[in-house]
C-alpha cells in the first residue's frame, strides 16, 4: 500500500497515539477508521439536509411519499428471493 504524510497538530497524535495503544491496533489503522467513521457520518448528514430541504417542498415530498409508498407495496409481493 502506498503511504503519504500528513501533518497533524501534535495534540492530534497524541490522541492517536494514545487511541492506538489502548485499542491494540496501529496509528493509521485507527486513523482509517476515524476517516471512514467520519466520511460515514457526512454522507448522513447531507442526507438529512437533503430531506429536510425535499420536505420544504410539499409538492415534491408528496411525490416522494407516494414513490416510497410503492415500493413498500413490493415487499408483500409473494415473490421467493432468489439468492
């Protein structure tokens, strides 16, 4: 794996550091999992701004709703899945 470096605050590494040793796992493999815990975290975030903004729009959230509606239909369909 290619590896880059990055400058952080020296209180941040200690942190890591600290998280690193505690958790008995290597400093970027925690950095890793803070970045995607964060990344994670942001997608959620400008999902829920995204509904909140679709619901200032009542014409659109209805039409949301009625497509949500459908495919909810779909889960009672008697169909065997085919895994």
């Amino acid at each position: 794996m290619k590896t880059v470096t990055v400058r952080v605050p020296s209180e941040i590494r200690r942190t890591l550091q600290q998280l690193a040793i505690e958790s008995q796992q290597s400093m970027q493999s925690v950095l890793a999992k803070a970045v995607e815990e964060y990344k994670r975290n942001w997608i959620l975030q400008r999902t829920n701004e995204a509904y909140a903004a679709l619901r200032g729009q009542p014409d659109f959230w209805e039409e949301e709703q009625e497509e949500r509606h459908a495919w909810e239909t779909t889960l009672a369909d008697d169909l065997e899945d085919d895994r």
